[in-house]
DNA sequence: CGATAAGCGAGACGGTACGTCAAGTCTTGTA
DNA sequence: TACAAGACTTGACGTACCGTCTCGCTTATCG
C-alpha cells in the first residue's frame, strides 16, 4: 500500500555508506557544517546524490552518522570506572570530555552538531538518544552506585547532580568562558560533590 | 585603506533600520533561523535587499540585533537587587532567567542565536559583549558584595562561581534535559550556594 | 580541456527546449529584446532559469534560437527559383523577403537580433553561419549559374552583385526610409541588373 | 500646475554637461554600449546620478549627444563637393564614409548607435534628423545638380539612387562581409552610376 | 541459470535564495 | 535652485544547492 518503495537495507552497498561517511567527516571538519552542502559530499564520495537521499532523511543525520563512526560511541559500550572513589572516578570521566572538547577537529564539529541540535528538534532528538543520553546514563549509573555506597545522601536527585556536573563544563566550553582544562574540571567535580553532601556529611568523600 | 567604500551611517535611514529589526524579529520567531531568508526580510520589512546588505554582514548580525533591540539590554542598565541576602537575590535573577527561555518566541530566537554564536567566531564575540558579558558581570558584582559581606569564603573565585550558577541552567535548557521552572532555579541557586560555602562552613570560611 | 564539465545533450529534455524557444519567441515580439529577461523566459516556459544558462550561452543566443526553430531555416532546405529568367527569379526573392520584412512580428523580431548581432560578435557570427549566409549563397548561387548561361558578363563579382541587391533592401527596412513593398524590390531588381550589365548588352533583360 | 517643475536651461552647468558627453563618450569606446552605464558615467564625469537623468532622458540619447559633439555634424555645416564630375565627387563621400566606418573607436560607437536606432523608435527619429538625414540630403542634392545639368535621365529617382549608393555600403560594413575600403566603394559608384545610366546611356540620357 | 528488479553513478530538471549590479528616485548638504 | 554625493526601492542578474526525476549499468536474488 506504501506507494514510496521502502528502500531495502540487504542491498545497500557497504562502499557508498562509508565513503559518504567519510567524505561528510572530512567536508564538516574542513568547512563547517552551515557551508556543507549534500552535492559535496555525494562528489566527494563519488556517489549519486540519490544515494545520499534515499538512505539519510537530513544533511544533519549523515553528518551525524559520520560523528557516531568516526567516534566510535554507537555501540554504547563505554562506562565509568568504580574504583570505590566517586571523586576520582568522575574527575576521569570529566577530564576525558574536557580533552574531546579541546581536540581541535572536535571541537569544531562538535560546534557544529550543536549548532544543528539548536536548529532542528529532530537532530536534537537523535543527540539525545545516540550521544548525550548514553554519557548521562554511565555517569548517572556512577552516581547511583556511590549513593548505595552510602557516599551520597539517599534523596540525592540523580539527573540534577548530572547537570550540576557538566552543565557548567559546557557552558565554559561553549562561550569561551575560560581554558576547558583539567584543572577546571578537576575543581568543578569537587565543588559538584560539596553542593551534593548536605552540610552535616563532615567526614566526607574528600577526607 | 577600507577598499570598499563604507556606508556613510549618517546617511542611514532610521525607517529602514528599525523596519528590518522588526521583520528579522518577526520572522525568526515565525519560521525559525534555519528558514529564515535575507530575501523574506526585505520584503517584510518593504526594504531592499541591498540595504540589509548595506549594513548587516550577515543573516546572523540582523538576527541578533533585532534581538537586542526588541530586548533592550543594549543600554546595560541592568542590574541584581542587593537585599543582604544573596541567596535571594540570586533566585530573583535564575527565576527571571528562566522565565526567559521558558518564553516560547525568546526561546525560539534565542536558539537561533546560539546556533549562530556556535558556528561563526564573530558573532559570538558580539554575542559575548552584547549579552552575555553584561549579565555575567551584574551577577558576578553581586557575588563580590556578598563576597566582601563575609557571606561568601575571600578566596572565592567569582568567575567560576558564576559558571556554576548558569551553566546547568544553560544545559538544561539547551538540551531539554527537564523544566526550566523556578523550582530547578531555586534548588541550583542552594546547590551553588552550598558549593561555594562548605559543609564546615564556618569553620572553613571563618579559617 | 574543458574547464567547464559541458552537459550532455543526451540527456537534454526536449520539452525543456521548446518550451524555452517558444516563450523567448512570444516574449520578444511583445516587449521587445531589450526588455526580454531570462526570468521572464524561465517563467513563462515554466523552466527553471538554470535550465537555459545549461544550454544557451546568452539571452541572444535563446532568442536566436527561438527565431530559428519558428522560422525553419535551420535545414538548409531552401533555394531560389531557376526559371531561366533571372529578372524575374529574383524579383520573387526579393519580393519574400520584403514581406518577412513587413511582418509585424518578424519586423519586431528582426530588428531585436539585429541589435544583438551590432552589439556581440559571438551573436554575429551566428547570425551569419544560421542566417545570412544561406540566404546569400542561394542568391548567389542563382547568379552563377545565370553567369553560366552567357545572361551576365563572365568577370561579374557576385559576393559584390548579392550586396547591391540586398543592401539596400536591408537599409530602407532598417532605417525606415520609406515602404518595403514589391514596387521597390522590383526597382531595385532592375536597377541592379542595368549595374551588372556591361554598357554593350544592349538587346537584354529589359528588353 | 506641473507637478514636476522642469529644469531651468539657464541655470544648467557647462562644466557638467561637458564633462557627462566626453565621459560617455570615451566609455562607449571602450566597453561597449551594451556595458555601459550611468552610474559610471556619472563616476568619471565627476557628477551625480541626478544631474544626468535631469538633462537627458535615456542612456542613448547621452551616447548620442556625445557623440554629436565629439564628431561636429550638429551645424549641419557640411556638403559635398560639386567638381561637375558626379563620379569623382560621389567617390570622394563614400570613401570618407568608408575611412569613418573603419576607425575602430568610431566603428564601435557606430554600431552602439545603430544597436540602439533598432530597439528604440525615438532613437531612430533622432538618429534621422540629426544623422543621417543631413547626409543623404546633401548626397541627394548632388545627384540633383548633376541631373539638372543633364547627366542623370530627368526621371531619376534620387531618394532610390541613394539608397542604392549607401545602403551595400552600410550592409558590408554592418555584417562584416568584406573589407570596406576604398576599392569597394569606387565599385559601389561605378554600378550605381551605371544603374542610373542605362546601357544604351547616351540615347537615353540624352533624350 | 538466465531474467529481472534493485541499488548505484551520473546528472538534468523545476525551484528558491543567494549576493551583486544597476536602474531611476529621493534626500541632504554646499555654493 | 542646480549641483555632488550617495542611500533608497526595485528588479534582474548569473550561481549554488535543494530534493526529485530519469537514465544506463552493475549486481545478486529468485523463478
């Protein structure tokens, strides 16, 4: 009854997704992705546009693709570290965004698909899903640990303690507030931790 | 040394000027950034193209001043109220904050210019000097006189302490993550608070 | 060599092409080549405008074009008349091209690609290949072979004898300076016969 | 009453409108007439937009007045020659039109203003009155001394024997069929003259 | 195992908007 | 009040891409 023929997925050629993959990587790197346009990418790949259309709904989601497999985080197979700690444990996790951000081809298309994400609720929708969420969830599960630890009060907000957490990495990162270095993310997690301890936590994790 | 010869600005039409501001203003907020056109601009605004041209180096910088100029924080004379209590005053400016992005056409357009703060250098410099900075300096005077009251530890790094007041809010907002209401902006406001003044408090600030 | 990857005509669409030739040829002779834009062409041959920049180098050349396909020249196909009786093969002639000439229509158009060959050489030069030149050669074919048959001197320069005949059709038409009717392409016949015949061939056509 | 108060001759600058027609003129030569325009007229004239638009009525009749003044003919203070021999005299003027036609600066405005005679009805007028008329009136009145002192048959038709004259000439010259040198236009007057004196010239003429 | 239907590259198509150019008009001092 | 200067509205320019639509050409099941 569908009178566009759903395009079948056993026949699509593996060449023509990731040169277009790769071709879209190297065009949003190279001049952003307000200049990037779908006939580039399909030269680039030396692909038909047709191609591109038919297997992508948006230039953001190609380009999107072409983040998740240059970067590796489609597979939801990354987690936080519990070495018992949760301070050191989320000084890591921190630092290591805090490096991705400040990585130079990344941050650029990182600008990018944020720029998308505020211009598209679709895009914004598959961030969440495909990218933002999953960091979430591993540093939230952390978090949830550490308070069955007893680390954390039990009435501790989870989703509030992750915001606490990396909203003010983003915002610095974003607006160029300030160098997104260890040092900040190191005493952004400590204050983090101290807004989270109610006042009569004296022994606390720091001791 | 200018090779193109500059617009003599006191030639400039005011009729012109403010027509463009409005329709921009309109505009974004009816079609979004995204499908926003230079063309529907003019004629909206019953202006040739090439007077935007004129005058605006792009699509962004028309956007952004109609924002500024329906908004009025081009003046900078703003401020927070100073009650004595800091914790108070701050809910004041979060809760007004986020009434802001909570409002459907500001938050339309406000994402409009943070997609374009994100992908061109110099509008995020505008972006910093026009609307950003000024709020970030109000708040961070407010914390300086709590600062200087003793409410808040001498060593108290202002700067930060403001990031961690509007980043979570920014993030939150930004990726949906949750309400922007008053009750988010008064738990931050405490959580903030708590950051900056430690559990031992007394003890630690008054050492 | 070309720098320009040059369309394949191939896979040009035929309803394209004379939609284009047949808008050009309505819009010409109701406004005029000076007025005639390529927008207006596009428009009205509901055509994109990237369509005729694709095929047509120039507004010229579409018009050219159109004037061609409405008026059948483009095959080579015709010749004069061979009666034996040159006089008389050549009042007929020019007795048709005088009536092109006093179409409404084809006056209008006329003078339109007349502009354009006075003002690009590239137009010119197509004019003369597609246009002129046909028309000369048959002439001046119909004059060798009355030359062959003892009816003009055998040293008769007929590159010169087609310009006597046609010049000064062409510059009355042109210039206005009276009626372009069969009364005057007759004299003028008969004048430029007395000019081709030697003083000594006394009994001849005029008799 | 009107509501347009026309400008007031007496007041108009010489300095302007001088500097305007050599402006024009120089630039008709060297871009071309279909390049042209008044913005850069005006730019070399050292003179603004308006005070062109408020003297002349159109871009052609600006071309036409400077070319009227850079070339004298606007006294109507020239003639041909009246040597008795109609030949000779009538070569002199043809080849003086030729050695025009052929200098590249005035080759080019020639054709600028013949462009323009076709797509313009009141450009042709004036091209008539101010141009060409005068010319083929004083060839006209030679070829009427010569009939009145018996070398042309009484009947002669001197509007026809002119265009007989001009008009290979004009045709050769516009579509480029040959050299237009001296050679072609002593040939031009010998058929001419031989069109109007019949081969059995003496009988006739003499009548 | 050969037909047949799909994905593929290529690229022409009808469109929309771009950023530029010049048209002709209007406004603002200056002499 | 004519002038130089130049901003204004208008409208066409020629270009860049959009997303859709044929084209032939592999390729890879299935009848």
């Amino acid at each position: 009854m569908a009178p566009r023929t759903a395009p079948d997925p056993a026949r699509r050629s593996e060449r023509a997704r990731s040169a277009v993959l790769a071709a879209a990587y190297e065009l949003v790197s190279e001049v952003g992705f307000g200049r990037l346009t779908i006939e580039a990418i399909a030269a680039r790949a030396g692909v038909g546009k047709q191609t591109i259309y038919r297997w992508w709904p948006s230039k953001g989601a190609v380009v999107f693709d072409a983040f998740l497999a240059a970067n590796g985080r489609q597979d939801g197979d990354f987690s936080l570290p519990d070495s018992g700690d949760l301070g050191a444990d989320l000084r890591i996790v921190l630092r290591l965004s805090a490096d991705d951000l400040t990585d130079p081809t990344l941050d650029r298309t990182y600008r990018a698909i944020n720029a998308e994400v505020l211009g598209d609720p679709a895009v914004q929708a598959e961030y969440r899903t495909r990218l933002l969420d999953p960091l979430l969830n591993v540093t939230r599960d952390r978090l949830r640990s550490a308070r069955e630890a007893g680390q954390l009060a039990p009435d501790t907000d989870l989703d509030f303690a992750v915001e606490l957490l990396y909203g003010p990495l983003y915002y610095r990162w974003l607006h160029q507030l300030g160098p997104v270095d260890h040092d900040f993310t190191d005493r952004l997690v400590d204050a983090v931790l101290r807004a989270l301890n109610p006042p009569a936590a004296h022994g606390r994790s720091g001791a």
